[in-house]
C-alpha cells in the first residue's frame, strides 16, 4: 500500500468503516479496558515492513512507509467518520470557482526542529516534489496546480524550478490556482504527499529521508533498516489528534505468521492484518482483542500491459479471466470469511461507492468465461502469471485462484513470488513483471476518483500496469471538470460502470481488516484507511 496514505499499495493481503486517521476511527478496542489503569508516556510497538524509500513524503507510495509518515507529518485537513472535512493546519481552505483555493494557516505550529510552519513551509515543499529532478515518486499529484508541466516535463529538463499556481500571500496563508477546476481538490489536500516540510529538508533532502523533521503528532527518534523504527510524542503538537501514548515502536517483519506468533508472546503490540493461516484460529485466540472490520481497499490482480503478452489484448479475455475466479469460494475458505468479492473498481465507504458497477464480469460462470477467452482469441500462450510479495500473506489466495481459473478454462497458471514488498515494487517500477501482478489499492482521498483517475489514468503515478485509454483520459478529465463534487461523483460513476469494455484489471475483492493486538494496550481502532490510529492507543501501567 503505498495508495491518499500517498496513493498506497497494499502491502498485506488480509487487511473501514469511515474513519479519519486523524479524527476517526472504526470499530476496534472502543472503551474496553478503559478502566485501566495507562501510563501517559508508555511506548507500544507495530507491525509494519521496510519502507520501500527514504521517509520523505512525497516519495512514499506504500503502506510500510506511509504510517510512519503520517505519525511524523499533518495534513492542512483531514476528513470525519462520514467523510467530511476537517481543518488541521489550516484554519480555513476556500474557493469561489473551483479553480482558485485560498489556504489559511492556523497560527502557532512548529516543526519538530522548533522553525514555525508557514505558507512558505507548504509552497516550496510542493515545488521541491514536483520537480521531475528529485525523482519523487508521487510527483503527479502535483499536476493539477498550474505550471505543474514546467517543473515536470514529460521529456526533457524543467523550464521553471516553481509552479506558477502556487503564491505565498503572507506568513500564514497561500493560494494554489489550478489549471482547471476541480470541485473535489480539497479533498486530495488530506493526503501525505501535501506535507509542508521545514528549511532543514531542503539543504540536504537525502538526510532528511532517514531522519524526519515534522510537523505531526510524533517525533522521529531513530530508524534501524530491516529492524525499527522509532517515534516519540511531540508535547508541542497544535493538531487535535494528540497522542495519548509515549510513541511508537514500527517492528519490522518479514512475514505475518512471525508477527502473530510475537503478539501472542507479548512481542509486538498492535498487528495491522493476521496471515490467512491463522484466520480460522485468531478470533478464539485473541477474543476481545480481536479486529474484524471493514475498510477501503480492494484487492486486484493487473496484467502488465506493457508485455507482448497483453499489448493490444482483447478486453474479453480479461472478461473470461474474471469469470473464471470463484470469488464466493475463494473468501469463505481460503479467506476464512474476511474478505468481501469485489462487484467493481471502486471500494467500499468512500464518495460514488455504488454496488455492481461491474456488472455480470465479476460473476463465476466457467462456460462464459471459455468462451469469452475464445472470442478474444485466447490468453497469448495459453498460461499466465501472478507476481506477488512472500511478505504478505499472498501464497494462499494466489493459488487458489489460479487453480480456479484453470479449472475454468485450462488456462495454465501459477505464482511469481517476490520476497518481500520492496522486491514486488521494484519489479513494477522497472516493468519487469512477466504477465500479471497483485494489485492492492487503498484510499488516499475518500472519493471514487481515487480509484479510477489515479490508477487508470495514463499519466497517473498510481498506473504502473501500462494501461493507456484516450477515452478513459477524456472522460477522466471531463469529470474533473464538472461544475460541483456531486457532478464530479457522478461522471466517475459512469465511467467505472464502463471499465468492463477495457479490463484495466480484474477486482478480486475488498479487504477488512483482520487484525488484533496485545494485553498491554487499550484504545485501538483503526480507521478507514485501515491503518491503528496510533494517537489514540494508550498503553497499561
């Protein structure tokens, strides 16, 4: 999960209720135990994996990376349990037409190297990521803001160092023009990749990856690659998500089965998912202190369009593939009921969610399914792959979907595990996946654009399938061009019900999270991102 959690790949295969990572929540630990006795300045620990890249912001498209970045960075807003915004560091963030935003800042808020955070803060923060010459990963959600295309040029150096569309009014307030419209842009305001960041950064930015300088609820104490890392609560923190522990210990694992054994033991803490062989057993084992919730993301296999295999493919092997997966069994048994099948593209509690987008593409019919892939003359070698991270708990459903799909059609399948999330990543990022890959997808913004222009989108950093649709693009764009948020839900309402015609790739299901945690603490929810709201667990004297 990389997926407004920067758009963020998902790491883990069994992973909300509307919640907010700053105000909200879902179901969890609420007020058991709250009689405890907890001491204020008690430390807890998580499972999490390596970060794929330096901590820096704008260069964090993974699950592993993004929690920490969230404990160190607040947003100007974040968003409510019905997903409404809220105000964090900026007092206000207003428009008159869409296209101009004046950002207001609240007055007070410091980093943690004690500078003030200012207009400035967020304004040469912005220009630093987008400039396509500091390789930052999530450049692209910059390429709204007018002059985006000078800083990051599809070929060539940049014409300017600075967006035009980005003007410091005074110390505490800013405006972003836009090169066009977009009604719902103060909701992507919320992701991590928006991050102000301090002068310190910028006079050495690769230092500043492995020790962060904030301006969220925690501060950076140390980070030990492949073993830990270590947060402690800022006591100068203006937001209104204090923390109401001493920090955070982010434990790193290599794979689930370890992590639940160590929180079973009293090794670790807080787990964000339990490995699918110990789903059946978790409930029992853990009680009280086990999660089971929805969130949302969704769980997709993507073929590599870039591969002479799928170049140019016909959409109904795609189709036929699809409806070759039994999605019912799969969840119930391999899954152990913690997962939901998938019925579109977009997942579940977010703004222009609808039931059965995809129509009759995700229902399991072997007979179609054959024929489909014959009429779009058969899957290129009559055999497929998917690459997945031996890290996450994939193994599992991988094979049993490849066995339905086989068992569907003859079609040769099988798994291509990398091991760990990083190596899956890297593959994707250089296009070196052989035939198709595990897609995981989580929100960064709570609206149903999130899942469509940032990963089908041609230019979108999100899309590293290949896929490329001119009029997918045009209608993405019309959609960010509508005249209100609701026209905008509504375009990308009608484009999602189209997807079926092209196949970007085949949805599997949605995930829950199916976690728990430890004696030790109390408090624990996770939010719709489905990360443990880390501000709000307290740990027992």
């Amino acid at each position: 999960m990389r997926g407004a959690k920067s758009a963020k790949w998902v790491a883990i295969a069994a992973v909300v209720a509307l919640g907010a990572t700053a105000c909200g929540g879902g179901d969890g630990d609420s007020g058991k135990d709250n009689k405890a006795a907890v001491d204020p300045n008690g430390k807890f620990s998580v499972e999490v994996g390596e970060p794929q890249n330096p901590l820096q912001p704008a260069n964090t498209m993974e699950s592993n990376g993004s929690i920490v970045i969230k404990s160190l960075f607040s947003q100007l807003v974040d968003y409510d349990e019905k997903g409404n915004i809220v105000m964090v560091n900026a007092e206000s963030v207003d428009t008159k037409d869409n296209k101009t935003y004046t950002v207001k800042l609240k007055s007070g808020w410091k980093f943690h190297d004690g500078t003030p955070v200012t207009a400035e803060s967020f304004v040469k923060s912005w220009n630093w990521s987008a400039n396509v010459k500091n390789k930052q990963t999530n450049s692209f959600w910059f390429s709204d803001i007018q002059g985006y295309d000078d800083v990051a040029p599809a070929k060539g150096a940049p014409k300017a160092d600075t967006m035009s569309g980005l003007k410091v009014v005074d110390p505490t307030s800013f405006t972003i023009t836009l090169s066009k419209p977009i009604p719902y842009y103060v909701y992507k305001l919320g992701y991590e990749v928006f991050s102000p960041l301090p002068e310190s950064f910028f006079k050495d930015p690769k230092a500043a990856g492995e020790k962060p300088v904030g301006n969220g609820p925690y501060k950076f104490v140390s980070w030990e690659h492949k073993k830990q890392i270590e947060v402690a609560r800022n006591d100068d923190y203006k937001g209104p998500n204090k923390a109401k522990n001493g920090g955070v210990i982010f434990k790193n694992y290599t794979n689930l089965e370890t992590a639940y054994e160590d929180l079973k033991s009293g090794n670790v803490d807080v787990l964000r998912q339990i490995a699918p062989k110990d789903l059946p057993v978790y409930k029992a084992d853990l009680g009280d202190r086990a999660v089971d919730q929805a969130y949302s993301a969704i769980q997709t296999i993507a073929p590599a369009f870039y591969t002479k295999q799928w170049k140019n493919i016909d959409p109904k092997v795609l189709q036929g593939l699809s409806m070759a997966i039994d999605r019912d069994t799969i969840t119930k048994t391999v899954l152990n009921g913690t997962r939901e099948p998938a019925t579109g593209w977009v997942a579940k509690g977010v703004l222009g969610y609808e039931p059965n987008a995809g129509g009759d593409v995700f229902k399991f019919d072997p007979a179609k399914a054959k024929s489909l892939i014959k009429e779009g003359g058969g899957v290129p070698g009559n055999k497929i792959s998917i690459q997945f991270n031996a890290d996450g708990g994939h193994k599992e459903w991988v094979e049993a979907v490849c066995n339905s799909i086989t068992n569907a059609t003859g079609v040769k399948c099988s798994g291509d595990s990398k091991a760990d999330f990083q190596a899956d990543l890297k593959a994707r990022d250089a296009q070196e996946v052989k035939s198709m890959y595990r897609s995981g997808w989580v929100l960064d913004f709570p609206m149903n654009s999130n899942f469509i222009r940032d990963l089908f989108g041609s230019k979108s950093d999100g899309n590293q399938s290949g896929f490329s649709n001119k009029k997918i693009d045009a209608e993405i764009a019309a959609a960010d061009s509508a005249a209100s948020l609701e026209d905008s839900e509504k375009q990308y309402q009608a484009i999602e019900k189209s997807l079926p015609d092209y196949m970007p790739s085949i949805p599997l299901w949605y995930y829950k999270v199916n976690a728990g945690y430890s004696e030790k603490v109390t408090g624990v929810a996770y939010a719709q991102d489905g990360d443990p709201i880390l501000t709000g667990v307290q740990v027992k004297k």
